[in-house]
C-alpha cells in the first residue's frame, strides 16, 4: 500500500475504493480530486468484491478495534461521503439540513450524522409534488427554508437564501433554475468521495 505509513503495520483498514493517485502535488485534503487517478472503484474501475485489492493509503481509514469489518461496510465508503456532505455544507448545532433521499444508503447516514452534530433535519424519500414539499420544508423551519440541503431543483427552492446545496447522487444532469443561484444567492457545490486526511484523525474518529 503507498502512503505516509501511517498504518501500515495494521491489517484492520477501511477504504474508500482504489483510487490511486499517482501524480506529484501537495496533499490537501482533495486528493479524490486527482487529475492522474488510475480511476474510482466500481466506477472506472473494478470494484472491492476482490479478496485482496490495492488501494492509495491515503483513502483509507483505520478501523478501531472494538468495530468489527461487517459493522464498519457502511461508514467507509457511504458513511464517509455523507460526512463530508455534511461537512461541505456547513451543517452546525441547531441548523436546518434537508437530506433528499432520506432513506437511501447515503441518506441515513447523513440523517443520523447531522442529528449528531446537533443539526435539524428535514428527511425527504419521495419523488414528484415538488410544490407541496417545499411548502412542508418552508411550514417546518418557520419560513425560512434549511441552510444546506442536497442538489436538484427540489433541494434549492427549499434551502433558504444565502443556503448551500451540496451534490453528492451523480445523474447525468443536474438542472437549476437560475433564479436560485442569481436571486436567492444559493450557493451549489460538489461532493466526491472522502480523503482520509480532510479532517484529521480526531474528527475521523467521530465519524
């Protein structure tokens, strides 16, 4: 495994694909974003159905002792990426988050994550009726709107000016409409995948 080293003596490692970043740069914390990766797991690349597999140690984390692998499956990769949605999004104690999808794999995770944080959750697993679920959004948080939410054109006009809308399902298009961006001041960015070292082993540990 090619890395720092800082645990390659452990055997106990979760990983968040095979990613392989094998170009020259400073570590950022944004080395998903590799322009010289070999490719993404089950993505670009085979999978991690493999009994072995070669992964950049940069993407992985160390699993603590008392975490079995089976109880660990869900945090490394979906865990993972919905943290950092989370964190992208800059949900704090007591704000607004509305997580579409709620009851996907991703969408729990983040659910149970942002009430962790001390964040308010508005939970949305449903499609169609756009209109009347912004409404309920908009009933629920006073008339505000959330102030992060995930992406789509349902997600911006129930996130409240200024909001942020962080992408994180990958479909071929995202579509918004531009009043959102230009006279809402809605902020809309992009998630993939997690560095291990974007925020330091203390706040991995709290993943």
């Amino acid at each position: 495994m090619r890395g720092r080293g800082r645990w390659l003596e452990s055997g106990r490692l979760g990983s968040l694909g095979g990613e392989d970043c094998v170009g020259q740069g400073e570590e950022t914390g944004f080395e998903q974003y590799c322009a010289h990766t070999k490719g993404h797991a089950g993505i670009h690349i085979n999978g991690c159905f493999a009994e072995y597999v070669r992964v950049d140690e940069r993407f992985t984390t160390k699993l603590p002792d008392e975490l079995s692998f089976v109880e660990a499956v869900p945090l490394v990769c979906a865990g993972r990426t919905a943290w950092k949605g989370l964190r992208v999004g800059g949900v704090w104690r007591g704000e607004w988050l509305l997580v579409l999808g709620s009851g996907g794999g991703l969408g729990h995770s983040a659910v149970q994550f942002a009430i962790g944080l001390g964040g308010r959750v508005v939970g949305v697993d449903a499609r169609g009726a756009k209109d009347e679920v912004v409404e309920d959004v908009q009933r629920v948080t006073g008339g505000l709107g959330v102030h992060a939410s995930g992406a789509t054109a349902l997600a911006a006009a129930a996130t409240r000016m200024h909001g942020t809308v962080v992408q994180i399902a990958q479909p071929e298009e995202v579509v918004l409409p531009f009043r959102e961006l230009v006279f809402r001041d809605v902020r809309v960015g992009g998630e993939l995948g997690y560095a291990s070292f974007y925020c330091g082993e203390e706040e991995e540990a709290r993943i």
